[in-house]
C-alpha cells in the first residue's frame, strides 16, 4: 500500500527529526482524516527494515482504537512479527518484535515486556502532563529495562484541554512536535469534507455558567441547555437545517438532556437515538452499525463518539453542548470532515457560543503556560508549533518561527463571527425564501454542459447553483445525490439534455425549496443549504 505524498512527507520529517535530537521525544501532529494508524504502521515497519530487531510498542486507550490500527498494519505489513496485548479482545500475546496494546491492559507489564526501543502512543493528548497516570507509572516501568526508551506521541490536538502545548511544563512528557499534518493542508489537498456554517436562532446562554478546571460545570451546563422550550427551539431549527442531510450528529450536554432531545426529534419524524458512555458497549456498537448503514438518521450523543468514531457518511452536525475545551472543539468538528463519495460538505450548527470565542477550526493550536518553568536548562516554546527551544535561540529547531516575533494565541481572537473554517473569515449567511425555480442549459466554452438551477423570490434572481449531470467521476455522483434528493420519481437522467427535456414535460417532477441559505461573501453569492416545506 503506498503512503499519500504528506504522509511519506511527515514520516521523512520525524526520521530527520530523530537525526537532529539525542534525546527527547516527539509528537506527530496529524488532524482528523490524516491516516494516522497507516503511518504508525509504516513508521513501525520503517524502523525494523532500517534497524533489525528494533522492539515496538504500539499503545491505544480504547479497542476500537486498536482494531483500527491492527487493520491498517495487516494491510501494508502483512507478514509482521506482531503481537496483540488488550483484555478487551482476549489477548495477551508477549515477546513479538511488534506488539499492539491498550494502554489499561498492559501498564502493569512492562517487566513481562522487557526491552521496548520505541513507543507509539495514540491520542497522547489522553497521557497525564504530571508523572501520575497509568501511562506515565507504564512508561517510567519500561525505562527500568531500557533508558533510551523514545516516546513518540501521535494527535490531532497538540495540546490539553486548557489549550496549553503538551510539550509545557517541567515533568512534560514530550520535547518537540517534529512534524505536522494540519487541517488546512488537507482540506486544500480535497483529502478532508469542508464544514459549512448553518445561521441558527436558538441559543444556550452558557454566559453565566461556572468553570470546573478546563471546561463548564456539566450540571450548570445542563440547566441552562435543558429546558423545554429550548429544546424543542433547537429540535424544529436542526430538522429545517438538516432536511436534505443523510447523517446527523448531535452533541448534549447529559444523557437526560440528550433523551430529551431524542424524543423531540422522533416526535419530527427523525429516526433518532442516544448513545453514551453509559451505553453498553455491544449496544453502542449496533447502533453505531446501525447509523453507518442508514437505519439510524441521527445520533444524540453524550461524551463518545470524538475519537474512534469513523462515519464518513456524516454530513450534519449540531452542536448543543458548549465547551471551553480546545481539544473537544477539534474532535467534534472533526466528526464531520471525513470523505466519501456524494458528500461535499458538512453543515456545522451551533446552538451555543463555541464557534464565536474558539474561532476557525482549522487556525486552533496551543497557547503558551502562564508561568515559566523552572528546569536546570532554560527553554522556551514555540508560540507556532509548541516545540522545546533554548533560552536564546533566535529560530524554532522544528517550525522554523523567528523569535522574538510577536504572536497572539488566543482561540476567541477573531474578527469574523461564526466561521468553522479559516477560509470562511468573511461569510455573510443569510436565509431567503424561495417562490420559483427555474432551470437552463450552462454551456461554458471547452467545457461540459452543465443543468443551471436559478432559485427567485419573487422576481429577484436570489442564488443559483450548477448540477453536472453530463460530467463523470465525482461530478456525476454529486449530481445524482442531488437529483435523487429533489425527484418524485426513482429514476436518474443520462445527461443535462435529458434533464431538461423530464422537467419541459413535466415542471413538477423536481421537489422545490421553501428556502435556501445564501453565503453572499465574495463576488457571488453561494448556496450552503436548502430548506423544505416537505420531506424527501
């Protein structure tokens, strides 16, 4: 199996990295939709063609988890001398050159490992900044046997809840970020689904709200999100916004809050259920299978599905939970930028403040400690990347930031109003009602012939939209997911000639909107949804 380009990239980077720096160990910052379990795969198999006999160990917080990466590693290493450590699964195999484990599983066990040379910790955004915590105790056991031990860590979120750089602080587990596969490089690469903004009324005044350590008092949260009216305000704007979406995600607060919304839903006609951390597991995982298949519109979820959870499919998100918390920011919103085939985009709603003080979601990284530290050598971080640097260093060793350049990391520090991503900085949403529709030929000169579906209120053209009907590949699957989204009839035309001649025959065959929502940013106007008096 090759590596994408940036994956090879970022694995060149950490091996070039480990030839700059004796000791210290790195973190791999990877965003959602990256391929983190192919590339710790192929680091691992990497470090055994390189030097022979190298001893691996592949850590994860969860099953999931480590299935993901078993599969990844089979995939391109198929004949790998690899050992699987989880009680989870039901097994405990030791002494393989290549071992694969949960975290709560083995940290009692280094002394039946033995010499480990490297250690690839998942999500290490999850390992305790203190030296307290079943990984750092199962760490510090594995430098009894060797200490040249490297500790490389692997996320999408560089930094703790607070928002302060993992690699901050004296007992600071790691040094440096070696190397970064951001958000923004793959959105432009098309390897993520961008999110779009949904203007929404409803809102949870969290203004009032006490902290507890990184993020909002979860019971104080709850009575100022759970109230009826609010409820049922939230439920009647996700079921407009969401209409013409396959797979919707919604965020609450508690499971009771989250029930409550189920039941709003359902009363709406959405086929919608609740999954927690309370949720047995072999339930949560028919339900999940379930809403991956279809069977399931929506899920209410509480405190699950941020990591781990892999839906490409899912193409709405709600957010009614509000956070402080930088690193849960990240990972609910990351839940909607996967890709797969007929999926443009996810529409991002959010029903709190979140979005408005975290900023783009894509511009997120880590802030400075407020105190410094107070180690025998004195260090600095880098503002850009969070890297280890001497004191006077005039340049970061990894990103390349010129100190003392001035940077502000604040996440609430943005000019824009609700924008998800950087590139929407300027959006202006507005909703416009729909009276007519009307529909032509686009040809553009060397080009393919493309269906133009201009929508009017009244007799002012409000937005238009292109549908490549007479196109192939991708083009095509998102015309017919279109098509298929409006059409009283199953059927899909051949091209944009034949749609034209369907709707002369009959103008009705097409469902029309009630609706559209229009990004009127930028020289022209955009669509970024679609409401409906009546379902598909």
């Amino acid at each position: 199996m090759n590596l994408r380009p940036y994956q090879a990239r970022a694995l060149d980077e950490l091996w070039e990295w480990f030839s700059r720096h004796e000791g210290g160990n790195p973190i791999v910052e990877a965003c959602v939709g990256a391929g983190k379990s192919l590339m710790i795969a192929a680091l691992a198999q990497r470090a055994d063609a390189q030097y022979p006999g190298t001893r691996v160990l592949v850590l994860v917080h969860q099953k999931e988890l480590l299935e993901q990466n078993i599969e990844k590693l089979l995939k391109i290493w198929p004949t790998a001398n690899v050992g699987l450590y989880s009680a989870a699964i039901g097994k405990k195999q030791m002494g393989r050159q290549l071992t694969y484990a949960t975290i709560g599983s083995i940290y009692k066990q280094a002394h039946r490992l033995g010499r480990i040379d490297i250690v690839l910790a998942d999500e290490c955004h999850l390992i305790n900044p203190k030296q307290a915590g079943m990984w750092r105790s199962f760490i510090s056991d594995l430098a009894r046997y060797n200490p040249h031990t490297r500790v490389i860590g692997w996320t999408g979120t560089p930094f703790r809840g607070n928002g302060v750089w993992l690699t901050a602080g004296d007992d600071a587990l790691f040094t440096n970020i070696a190397t970064r596969v951001t958000m923004k490089e793959l959105l432009e690469l098309k390897f993520l689904s961008p999110l779009v903004p949904a203007p929404t009324v409803a809102r949870v005044d969290a203004r009032d709200v006490r902290m507890s350590g990184d993020d909002y008092v979860v019971s104080e949260l709850a009575k100022v999100t759970d109230k009826p009216g609010l409820v049922e305000a939230t439920c009647k704007e996700i079921v407009e916004l969401a209409r013409d979406r396959k797979r919707w995600l919604v965020f609450a607060v508690t499971i009771e809050h989250a029930e409550h919304v189920r039941d709003a839903l359902q009363r709406r006609g959405v086929t919608a259920e609740v999954v927690s951390a309370e949720t047995p597991k072999q339930e949560r995982a028919a339900l999940i299978a379930a809403f991956r298949g279809g069977r399931i519109r929506c899920l209410v979820n509480v405190a699950v599905l941020t990591t781990g959870f892999d839906v490409p499919e899912v193409d709405f998100i709600a957010l009614l939970r509000a956070t402080k918390s930088p690193v849960l920011y990240v990972q609910i919103a990351g839940r909607g930028m996967r890709i797969v085939d007929g999926k443009t985009d996810c529409l991002w709603a959010d029903f709190t403040d979140t979005t408005i003080e975290m900023g783009p979601v894509d511009e997120v990284k880590g802030r400075m400690p407020s105190t410094k530290g107070k180690g025998e050598a004195p260090s600095k971080l880098c503002p850009k990347c969070g890297s280890k640097n001497l004191a006077a260093a005039t340049q970061c060793v990894d990103c390349g930031f010129k100190f003392p350049e001035p940077e502000r990391i604040k996440h609430g520090d943005q000019a824009s109003s609700a924008a998800i991503l950087s590139s929407q900085a300027k959006t202006m949403m507005e909703m416009v009602p729909v009276t007519d529709v009307r529909y032509r030929l686009h040809h553009k000169e060397g080009g393919t012939e493309s269906l133009r579906v201009e929508y009017y209120d009244g007799f002012q053209r409000v937005a238009s939209e292109w549908v490549c009907l007479s196109h192939d590949g991708y083009a095509r699957k998102k015309a017919e997911a279109w098509w298929a989204m409006r059409a009283k009839i199953d059927a899909v035309p051949h091209d944009t000639e034949e749609a034209l001649e369907w709707l002369e025959y009959d103008d009705q065959i097409l469902r029309r909107p009630a609706a559209v929502i229009v990004n009127r940013a930028g020289q022209y106007p955009t669509i970024v949804s679609h409401q409906w008096d009546q379902p598909a």
